[in-house]
C-alpha cells in the first residue's frame, strides 16, 4: 500500500513539471504577445482621445457620416 502512495506522488510531481514545462513554453509567450498588443491599443486610444487630437476626430467622423448619406 506504501508503494501505491509513493508512486501517485511522484506521477503527480512529474505530471506537475511537465504542465510547468508546457506553461512555460507555450502559453508564456501568447501571454506576452497579448499584453504587448493591449499596451500599444491603449496607446492608440489615448491619443485619439488626446484633448488636441479630438477636434480632428470629430471632423473625420463628419466627413465619413455626409460620404455615407450621399
């Protein structure tokens, strides 16, 4: 019975190491990739909302709704 226990702990420290290899190897570097991509889209947001670069925002949106309607 003592055997029984000693193998499922050292299964689940194996299983424990190879779930840590795989993190680290595979979704590490999507996770990165993700924040670098939340970082620049927050940059982008706050230059467009930027108080001088709203009047310009507003001209585009102007100009697209009157290209629409004609």
């Amino acid at each position: 019975m003592q055997d029984f226990f000693v193998a499922l702990f050292i299964g689940l420290i194996v299983g424990w190491l190879i779930e840590w290899l795989i993190d680290w190897r595979v979704w590490r570097p999507q996770f990165a990739a993700l924040r670098q991509e939340n970082a620049e889209l927050r940059r982008q947001l706050a230059a467009l909302t930027a108080p001088d670069h709203l009047p310009a925002v507003e001209a585009t949106k102007a100009a697209q709704i009157t290209a629409k309607g004609d």
